[in-house]
C-alpha cells in the first residue's frame, strides 16, 4: 500500500478531516498539510489529530505535496485547485471531493490546457459518498469512508496509472472506488443525493413549527439531511441544475400518482405504488 511523503488537503472540515485522520492514523501519510482561511478551525483540526502542519496559503501547503485533495465548497474548488496546480511540485496528482463533476473537471481541464500548471501536474474528480449534516474538523472521523462508495471521474486523458493511484488511495482508506464519466456521475448524484436533500428541505419547511415536538421516527430520519449548511447545499443544487431538475421531474411525477391514489382512494394503486417504492427500497439490503 503507497505511503505518500506529503498529502496537502485544502479545506480541513469534515471530509478533509476524515481524510487527514484516516491517513495518520493508518500510517500512509509521513505529512499532512492542512490549507484553509481560517485559523481557527484549522487549529481545532490540528488538536483532532487530522494534520500534521497548517498553513492559510495554499501555495505554502502544497510546495511539497505530491497528492492534493481539494475539501472545499464546490463553487471554490476551481479556483484553488488552478491555485494548488501551479505551485505544487512538478507530477503532483490532484482531486477533490465535490458533490458535483461535469463543471469543475472540465474548467480545471481546460486551465491544464492553457500551460499555467506546474510540469506534469493532473487532476483526476473524485466524490467520497459519504458524511452527514454536520461540518467541521470536530466532526471529523478516520473510519468516515470505510465500505463507503467514491465515484472516481477520469477523463479521456487520464492515464491508467492515475486512475490505479487514485483508486488505490481511496480503498487505502476503506472505500470501495466506482468509476464513471462527469456526466454521469452529476446525473446520477441528482437522484440519489440532490433531490432527496430538496425533498428532506422540503417536508421540514412544510411542517408547522408547533408539531415539530411531536414528530417521531419517520419525521426525524427523513428530514436530517435538512439540517446541512443551506450556503454549501445552493452551490450543490444550483451547480448541477439541469440534472435536478429532471430529477425532480421524476420525483413530482410518481408525488403526483400518489396523491391522485389518495384522492380518489384507489386502495389498490396506492399499495402498488407503496409496494414498488418498498421493492426499491429492500434492494439495497439494509
């Protein structure tokens, strides 16, 4: 398994933390560098454990580095990651942990192409499936990937031994690694990830506040995902917008059947439609 003399992570919350604890604690980092623009939230990812060395300039960060992880908000991770490429040592390798794909592996492609990154420098969009409504290094766990899927999304220029180093590095960590192109990845992430936040967002908002005392269960598992930073999750949904908005197409339309069953109290529709969200549902085993 490849120990890597220095890893630089820009953005030390709680996927960056995750990663910093996971390789420190597994021994497959000599150094972790932790960038961000805030002193204090990288010092309490320093008493977690999660780096080795902090800095708030990400030229200072990744002057050694030769992987860099990318943990910001989507909407930064073009401009630092252009940043973190033209600094880092010649043949560094660069990823992220974006929610989205298509925009930022094509405007950091093309930015590769304009000749501003160091020598040999790539990047290569990774997204860890994992985390929780929660943000910051306090939060931050070493097991945080462990049996989670990350989606890999190499392009028609990436080398084989890239992907194999990158993969290699997320299952060093305790995932299981799916390749995909951008497009695919920002499709399918709008179903299974962006909607069902809208969805979440949408039944907490539509509760009267004086019932929220009163949920159980059901109200409570459906809605926690709400709870996340509405700042990050706009940039999430507003970035990958025409693919939640056919999502949620989807979404409005079997809604839509449901409410037509319940209107017209067509018992036997309404447990079919029950009944294949249960099937669905069951597939995935737990």
């Amino acid at each position: 398994m490849k120990t890597w003399n220095s890893v630089a992570i820009v953005g030390v919350g709680l996927i960056g933390g995750s990663v910093g604890l996971a390789l420190l604690r597994r021994g497959l980092a000599k150094e972790v560098v932790g960038i961000g623009r805030n002193a204090q939230s990288l010092a309490a990812a320093k008493r977690a454990g999660a780096v080795t060395r902090t800095t708030l300039e990400i030229a200072d960060g990744v002057k050694a580095a030769d992987l860099v992880i990318v943990c910001t908000p989507v909407a930064q991770i073009v401009e630092q990651a252009a940043i973190a490429a033209a600094a880092c040592p010649p043949g560094a390798l660069l990823t992220d942990a974006g929610s989205t794909k298509a925009e930022i592996v094509g405007q950091l492609d093309a930015a590769r192409r304009r000749g501003s990154w160091r020598p040999g420098v790539r990047f290569v969009g990774s997204h860890p499936l994992t985390g929780n409504e929660k943000k910051g290094p306090q939060h931050a766990r070493a097991e945080l990937f462990e049996k989670r899927a990350v989606i890999i999304t190499p392009t028609d220029d990436t080398t084989a031994a890239d992907r194999e180093t990158l993969k290699e590095f997320w299952m060093s960590l305790g995932a299981r690694v799916v390749e995909m192109s951008a497009a695919q990845h920002d499709r399918v992430v709008a179903a299974t990830s962006h909607v069902p936040h809208l969805v979440a967002s949408a039944i907490a908002a539509s509760t009267p506040e004086e019932y929220v005392t009163l949920t159980a269960g059901g109200w409570l598992d459906t809605t926690r995902i709400a709870a996340g930073d509405p700042a990050l999750w706009q940039q999430i949904l507003l970035g990958n917008r025409e693919n939640v908005l056919a999502s949620l197409a989807r979404f409005t339309g079997v809604l839509a059947a449901l409410r037509t069953a319940v209107e017209q109290q067509d018992a036997a529709k309404l447990e079919t439609l029950l009944a294949e969200a249960k099937r669905i549902r069951d597939a995935l085993g737990s």
